[in-house]
C-alpha cells in the first residue's frame, strides 16, 4: 500500500501506516485505521478475499475512469477482514464469502444495516498450467484419476482456508477424496495452488474461476458438478466506518451493469 493519498488529496496519517505495517506482520493485508475523516484521502477502500482481487481492480477501474475517484483494494480472508474492520481499520466497501462471515459482521454492526448483498456467485473448478484442448464435465464416480494422468492435484488446506472445506466437500461429492491421498498438494489458498501450479509444483489445482481469470497461463481442465460443494457466494457491503461519500456510489456501480461486463470477464457469475 502506498503510504500517500492521490495527487492533491490529504496523506494517509502517520498512524494509519503504522497500524497497516503491523496488519501485515501479522499475516493481514488491510489498511490502516484512520484518526478522522477530515484526515482520510477521498479514495475508496474496499477489502476482498485475495482470489477476487483482480476481478474487484478490473471493475475499480471503470469506477477510476468514470469517477476520478481511485479505490484502494487490500486482501486477506473474509473472516480476519472481520477482525480488522472490528479493530478500526479503515474500510469503506467490503466482499465477504460465507453465511457466517457476514452474519457475524452485521450482528456485530461492522456493515452498514441493508447493504449486505448476495452479489455474485464464485465456482471452484479444476484448472492447469497451459492451455486445455477439452474442459471435462466431472461427474459423481467420474475417473478424475484420468484426467491427472501422472500429475498431482493441489488443493486448499481445509484446516486454515473455507475454500479447502469446499473442496474437500466437492471430491468427497465426486467419490475422489480417499484415492486421491497420494496425489495431492496442499497450500494456504487457491491463489496459493495457482501459484504451485505457476511454480510447476503441480499438475492441476482446484482453484475459484476468478484465480484462471486472473491468470492467463491458467486455463480450466474439469468443472465441477453444479451444486453447493464448488460455489461460493460473494456479499458486497458497505462498512459501518465509512465516512466518504463515494462509498454508497461505488456500491450501486459494481452492483449495475456498467461494472457487469468486467464482473463476469474476471469469473464471477451475478446474481442479482
């Protein structure tokens, strides 16, 4: 993060960048806590999950050109984003995935009462490194063995990431999980497999759709079966700490049909 606003707008206080530093140490990836809105630059702060930040820039930028108006995009998982937000760091719009996220942070008054919306839909699928002359439709007792080949399967640790639940679910879903054991590779995330698959540190990954489109070496080998084990749902709020008035504005544009387009180029499936 950039310790100093757009040209002609008020820095970012001291105290902002010494909170952001710390958030970092500490495996978080958000800004810091503003000491007044007379003190904040007149950008937007929206926090995501990482494997939606490219999609969420893509779309920042329509806003930027529109607006004139930057917005400022920090990562980290939805539930430490919770946890930030809770502390005081600044944020302005945030996208959480998981029921539970976002009733926590609305029972806890972290959003702004109504502007939590089911906005676009996230789907895990099976992707490689270089291009896919066939995408393979997965089936419940399918042979993804097959599809590997040789190859290992790397896939999102369930123990500290929702997505690695979601995607032990889909292959136990599948009747895949138990023999695939020998054959997989665990990391934090999906951006995290995306990255040993970038690394050639496996085969194939299962990734979000939105981690391949970020991508370009990426491309999908299988999708998953259509249901509740490989989808996410992504809800877009306003925080209860915003104090710019792009905020509401920049929430009605990626919910429009300006930011649509972008929106679905970077993965994501609209909902609404």
């Amino acid at each position: 993060m950039n310790a100093r606003s757009s040209a002609g707008a008020p820095a970012i206080t001291r105290r902002s960048v010494g909170f952001f530093i710390s958030s970092a140490a500490a495996g978080v990836v958000a800004p810091g806590s503003a000491a007044g809105a007379g003190e904040r630059a007149p950008d937007v702060v929206l926090l995501c999950e990482p494997t939606l930040h490219s999609v969420m820039s893509s779309a920042a930028d329509l806003w930027r050109r529109a607006t004139a108006v930057p917005v400022r995009i920090f990562t980290a998982r939805s539930d430490l984003l919770v946890e930030e937000i809770a502390r005081g760091a600044r944020c302005d719009l945030v996208v959480l995935t998981g029921d539970d996220v976002i009733e926590s942070a609305t029972r806890r008054n972290l959003v702004v009462t109504g502007s939590p919306f089911a906005a676009w839909r996230n789907r895990l699928v099976i992707a490689r490194r270089g291009p896919s002359n066939h995408v393979v439709a997965l089936t419940a007792g399918g042979d993804l063995l097959a599809l590997l080949g040789g190859g290992r399967l790397a896939v999102a640790d369930e123990t500290v990431s929702a997505a690695g639940v979601k995607s032990r679910a889909a292959l136990e879903s599948l009747g895949q999980w138990a023999s695939l054991q020998d054959r997989l590779r665990g990391a934090e995330s999906t951006p995290g497999v995306a990255f040993l698959l970038a690394t050639l540190k496996a085969e194939f990954g299962m990734v979000y759709t939105t981690d391949v489109m970020a991508d370009p070496a990426l491309s999908i080998a299988a999708t998953l079966p259509v249901d509740g084990d490989q989808e996410t749902v992504c809800w877009l709020a306003r925080a209860g700490n915003e104090a710019v008035a792009g905020a509401p504005l920049l929430w009605s544009f990626l919910r429009g049909t300006e930011a649509r387009s972008a929106i679905e180029a970077g993965g994501l499936e609209p909902l609404g």
